[in-house]
C-alpha cells in the first residue's frame, strides 16, 4: 500500500507522482463519476473511484439560462470544479487516499484539454448543453428585421 507521511502537502507531492508515473489505468467518465484503477509499486492494483454531485433539473436550467445570458458564468462554473467530489477506493483508506488523489491529478490534466468533461461528469454533458443554449439563444434573439434589398424588392 502507498503510504502518506508529513501532512497534506506531502501526500499532494506522492499522489502527483503516481500520476505522472502512468499508475492510473485509463479512467473511464460517466455521468456521476469517474473510474480508474490504480497500482501501487508493488502492482497491487486498486479500483478507485471519485463520484461527483450531478446537477438537477433546476440546475441545468439556471446553468443554461445563466450562460446563454452571459458567456463568463460557464468560466466560474468550471473554475469550481472541485465542488461536489466523493473520493472512494477499495485499498481501506478513508482520508488521505493516495489513489484516489491520484486519480484526481489524472482528471485535472482532463478537465485542461477538455472542459467540458465536468459538464460530462455533472450530468447529460457537452452535446445537450450546446443544444439547450442554441434553443435558449434562438428564443432571446430579437426579431430580424427584413433586409433593405428584400423590402425594396417587395416594393416592386
């Protein structure tokens, strides 16, 4: 089993290790959660887990009402993606898990080439949230006025 000595700082500087040393397996992502396995040294191989808070209904709703009106809010919700996460690993530790800790380096380095994995991970993800605020930004477009060229063409 990995071990953690000297505190908080201490285990952030293992748990990087462990992801840079390619002992997370792939790390499958769903709605609610995320997978991976993760070895020790030794090979001893752990099914570790982070489950993280899925929005509601009402969420999505106020998520899609806030970033079809302004573009900044999707930015502040994923600068919070740290929110809502449940670390869980099989290896018996319930603080301090390097595995799991682990894992979370590995996603971190995700959410940076992907954003949208938080959504994914929030709930429905990138493709229902494209679609709720193309819906959302149609229905707050003003009315088109008709064009001068088609008008003049009326006209005649």
């Amino acid at each position: 089993m990995l071990t953690v000595e000297g505190g908080d700082g201490e285990q952030v500087r293992l748990s990087r290790r462990v992801a840079r040393s390619g002992a997370v397996g792939a790390v499958s992502v769903r709605p609610g959660g995320l997978t991976a396995v993760v070895r020790d040294r030794d090979g001893t191989a752990h099914r570790t887990d982070v489950l993280v808070q899925q929005f509601s209904q009402a969420e999505w709703d106020r998520l899609l009402g806030l970033a079809a009106a302004e573009p900044g809010h999707i930015a502040a919700l994923l600068a919070a993606r740290h929110r809502g996460f449940d670390p869980r690993c099989d290896c018996g530790e319930w603080d301090h898990c390097p595995h799991t800790a682990a894992l979370c380096h590995q996603v971190a380095r995700l959410l940076d080439q992907d954003p949208f994995v938080l959504l994914l991970l929030r709930g429905p993800g990138e493709r229902q949230l494209l679609e709720g605020l193309e819906a959302r930004s149609a229905a707050n477009a003003p009315a088109q006025a008709p064009d001068a060229d088609a008008a003049a063409d009326a006209a005649d």
